[in-house]
C-alpha cells in the first residue's frame, strides 16, 4: 500500500513509510510559495489579461488514478471546473486545422471514413513511440493552450473566485503555468492498470504503454502541491477531496 507523509520542510506530500494520520496537518502556504503563487497570479493578469482575485487549481493524475471521478465531485460541491480533455477534443473536431495538422504529420489512416479522428488508432501509433508522442505534443498542445488561456481569462475576469483545471497533462503542456496550485490525484500502477483495461477496453501491453508514456510517481509528487490517494473506495475518496480541499484553505463558494 502507498503511504504518504506530510513534509514541512517542503510544504508537500510524499512517499514513505509511515502510514499518515487520520486527517492530513492543515498549514497555511509559507511566504515562498505565496510569493511564487503571487507572482503567477501577477503574470497572468499583467500578460494575459486575467484578472488577480481567481484562483486557479491544477487538477492532474495518472492514468486510472481517479481524476476525472474528483473532478465530477468537485463540480456537485459548486465548483467550476475546466475540462482540459473537452477542450483537446474540441480542437481536434472534423475539418479544424489541428486535426489537418496531425493527419499530415501521422497519415490519413488516424481519420475515420467520416473525416473525425480515430483517436484508438492515434493512440496506439504515439504512446508505443516517445518520439511520435512528442511530435504529437508539439502539434495539439499549442491549440489546447490557446484554448484554455482563452477560456481561463473570460471565467476569471466574470469574477469566478476558484477554478480547477482538470488536465491529464498539466506539466507536460505546460498550463500548470497558469495555476496558482497543483493537485494530483494518484494510486498504485496495478490498482490503475486494472481500471483502464476494464474502462477503455483496452490489452495489457497497450494499457502498460499508456501507463510507461506519462511521467513518474516521483515528478508528480515532487511538483505538485497536494497529493490526492485513491487506492481506496469511493468513500475514501470524498473524504480526500474534502481534505484538500481544507488544506488548500477553500470553501464551497470560494476562497476561506
């Protein structure tokens, strides 16, 4: 079973041996991370016309980790939530230019006969190739960036008081940029092997190559703030979500 730790030496959970408490040492940010947090806010405001009273929440995790079931629960508590993987589909709709982009990049055989993506087949083609799956990076996440900054700044300056932005690739497509704190849910690798071949149908050997294409257990603990673990049941989970979200200093409505 995967334990964490609280550290305060660096203000972030990690891997260890110690099975942690009942409910998770509640602290405000240390002045560095508030001047780090102050500073993005300031960036986004002053280049990209966002306005500095939101605060936006990266919400990221690995494959089968739980994140899109946090996601749903933080939605039914009131909160906006930005679906990074709608706006990817949205990008990659029939005749856009990002989709022309990968079929000349990856051949037509990545379309369906309808001209829509055939995403099964993209994927089977990038996640077995590092270097195809960073050819494919380089391609959609401009288009996905654009989308959600535009989409980031019209909430925020509607007065939105938190955000969290559900994306499955938030470091790697660099919109954790945008977030003034990172929460990554996670669960051990067989625990979310077994639940992405039952969702999506998938074979041991392409759910290991999905699995092998995203970033270590260690980055995400390492670079995120909060570490959501959900190795347990759905009960568990609530409750995790609850716990960050008092950690983070949030209330239902905003920022507490």
């Amino acid at each position: 079973m995967i334990h964490y730790t609280y550290s305060i030496r660096n203000g972030k959970y990690q891997y260890g041996e110690v099975t942690p408490p009942a409910k998770p040492a509640v602290s405000k940010p240390d002045a560095n991370t508030m001047d780090r947090a102050e500073a993005r806010r300031a960036g986004k405001s002053k280049d990209e016309g966002m306005g500095q009273t939101s605060v936006i929440v990266g919400l990221t995790g690995q494959t089968g980790a739980g994140k899109s079931i946090v996601s749903n629960l933080l939605v039914n508590r009131g909160y906006k939530v930005l679906d990074a993987d709608l706006v990817a589909r949205q990008v990659v709709m029939k005749g856009s230019k990002c989709l022309v982009d990968l079929a000349l990049e990856f051949g037509i055989e990545i379309l369906e006969s309808d001209g829509t993506l055939n995403r099964r087949k993209l994927g089977s083609i990038v996640f077995a190739d590092k270097a195809k799956r960073k050819k494919l990076n380089q391609i959609i996440f401009p288009y996905i960036k654009e989308e959600i900054m535009d989409q980031l700044r019209e909430l925020c300056n509607a007065g939105v008081p938190v955000i969290f932005l559900d994306a499955p690739t938030l470091f790697e497509s660099g919109t954790n940029a945008y977030c003034d704190k990172v929460v990554s849910v996670m669960a051990p690798r067989e625990l979310r092997k077994q639940r992405i071949i039952a969702r999506d149908g998938l074979s041991e050997l392409d759910a290991d190559n999905r699995i092998n294409s995203q970033l270590s257990d260690e980055y995400y603990t390492s670079h995120s703030d909060y570490i959501i673990d959900n190795s347990g049941d759905l009960s568990a989970l609530r409750v995790g979500v609850l716990e960050m979200l008092e950690f983070l200093g949030i209330g239902r409505n905003g920022v507490v």
